[in-house]
C-alpha cells in the first residue's frame, strides 16, 4: 500500500470515531501504519516525552544547548539544575510558548508537539502549573473547577452549562486528592498558599491531562503542605507521567525517582538522587561543596 491509500485509511478511520482536531499531527493523520486511537497518546515506544537535540538561543545565549531527554509512562521525573540552567525555558518548549531554533520534541512516538500551538498542547493533554499560583480569587473552590473544566471544553455560553454526572464525580474526585473536600464553597482568595498551588493542579486535573509539567510546586509553602504536596505528587504518579522542577531537596527526596540534572541547557547527570548527589561535576556546579 502507498503511504497515500494508507493516509486516506487512517482519516477514514478518524471519521468513524472523530477526534478532537488537535490530535492530527499538523493536520496530518498521525500514523501510517498504525491508525492512533483518537485521543490517545500513543507510549508503545515506552516514553510519553521525547526531547532530542534541542537548541535555543535569546539574542545569542544558548539557554538550551543539546538537550535530550525522555520520560516514560507514569514516570515521576524530577528536575533540579542551578539557577538559569534552562528548566523552565524546557516547559516553555514543551507547552509551545517558546518555540526551539532546532531540535525534535514528541508527545507520545507520533505527536509531533513542534507542530501545535500552546491551546492545541493543552488540549492533546500536556497541563502545566506555573510557580506563582493563578486561581481566581473571588470564586469559590468548586467554581474554580468548574471553571476550569469549561475552559478546557471551550464553553462558550457558561449560563448554560451544567455538570453532567461524570464530572460531577471527578471534581469530587479531585476535590479530595487536593486535600479541600469540605472546602468546595470557600472563597479561594481566602486559602492559604499552599491550597491555592493545590487548586491550581486541581483545575489541571479537571482537565484530566496525561503529562502534568509542574514548576517549583512547592515554593512558598510551609513544611506541612510541602510534605502533603509530595503525597499528592506520589498519588498522581502511575495514571499520570509528572515533569517537577525543585530546589528544595527534602521535597526532591520524599518523590523523587529518577532525577535529571539540568545546566547550561543540557543534561548533567541522570540517576536516583543519590548517584546525582555524588557525582562530581553535580556537586560543582548545583549542589556545592
Ligand atoms: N524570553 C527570554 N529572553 C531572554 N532570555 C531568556 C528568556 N527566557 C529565559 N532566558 C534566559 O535563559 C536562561 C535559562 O532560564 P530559565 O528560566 O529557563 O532557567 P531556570 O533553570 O528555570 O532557572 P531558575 O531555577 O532560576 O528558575 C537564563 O539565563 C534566562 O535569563
Ligand atoms: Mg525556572
């Protein structure tokens, strides 16, 4: 068969069962061989995230040098790297806000994610979580997941929209791996820090994202929270992949599996926390002495 007939095969098959048209592959039917399932990511390859030879450079800085790296299903991968190392530059690229001078990244073995703009990576299930959290303060906790579940649906006429009962079962769901069940009808401006970051990865959850990239979730918060975030993280992991960018190396050592070092816009070392704290060049450049 030619890759044409084999083309024009996949999009009947995407007929018969549409999907959502971001997950065509620059509008291309993602797959020759093998249709994808519409809506799936498709991990037979065993990574979720695949970033190889990326390269880029702000006014002649390369903040991104060479990266490589993948992440498997249901991975817990952490990030650590010094201060301008790159780790947020590598979220912007993933989520499509910075757009890499070379380099290839894919979202499962057939997303090509350097061909989707930031709304369509979100759509094809990558959510992010921001340092500073940004839930709407004058809602109430329940509105803000609702909110968020509208949003991510694209609802237009909000007046009109009602929970049907499915997702009435996963804001409750959500609402208690968040650790705010009972807290549905507080004001969020009226939270501490800490259950703002956790509403906000609530409302992500709303979006029920298959890679969740999450950037110093734990700044600001108080030893408790921290330690329930790392609960909350362990909890996520298996029927999510997670990408969780820390300094704090309690937090790191409380989740961490494999970790990644990150400087110069490269990868340092990879390893258990253990092996990276022990290496060398880590302790050089991160780590200290
Ligand atoms: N839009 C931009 N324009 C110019 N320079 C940028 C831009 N974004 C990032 N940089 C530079 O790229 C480098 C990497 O920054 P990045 O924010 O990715 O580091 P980081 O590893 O997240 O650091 P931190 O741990 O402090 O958050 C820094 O030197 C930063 O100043
Ligand atoms: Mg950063």
């Amino acid at each position: 068969m030619t890759p044409d007939l084999m083309e024009a095969g996949a999009q009947r098959f995407e007929r018969a069962a549409p999907a959502p048209a971001a997950a065509a592959s620059g509008g291309r039917s993602p797959g020759y061989a093998r249709p994808a399932v519409p809506g799936e990511v498709d991990v037979t390859h065993g990574r979720i995230l695949y970033l190889e030879d990326v390269h880029v450079s702000f006014d002649g800085f390369k903040a991104i040098n060479g990266l490589q790296l993948d992440i498997a299903p249901g991975e817990l991968r952490c990030i650590i790297g010094p201060n301008g190392a790159g780790k947020t530059t590598m979220m912007d690229i993933i989520t499509g806000k910075t757009r890499p001078d070379k380099g290839t990244v894919f979202f499962g073995s057939t997303i090509d994610l350097l061909r989707h703009n930031e709304p369509q990576i979100a759509q094809l299930g990558i959510g992010r979580k921001f340092q500073k959290p940004t839930v709407f303060e004058h809602l109430s906790v329940f509105e803000n997941l609702e909110l968020a579940l509208k949003t991510h649906k694209g609802v237009k006429h909000s007046m009109f929209f009602r929970l049907d009962s499915a997702q009435s079962g996963r804001l409750a769901e959500v609402l208690h791996t968040i650790h705010l069940a009972g807290s549905e009808a507080r004001l969020a401006g009226e939270l501490s820090h800490g259950q703002k970051q956790w509403l906000e990865i609530g409302m992500l959850l709303m979006q029920q994202p298959k890679l969740l990239l999450l950037d110093e979730p734990v700044a600001g918060m108080t030893d408790e929270e921290t330690a329930r975030t790392a609960e909350l993280f362990l909890s996520l992991k298996g029927s999510h992949s997670l990408m969780v960018v820390e300094h704090d190396m309690h937090f790191i050592r409380a989740i961490s599996e494999k970790v990644t070092v990150l400087c110069d816009g490269a990868v340092l070392a990879e390893g258990t926390l253990d092996q990276v704290q022990a290496d060398e060049r880590v302790i050089e450049v991160y780590l200290g002495r």
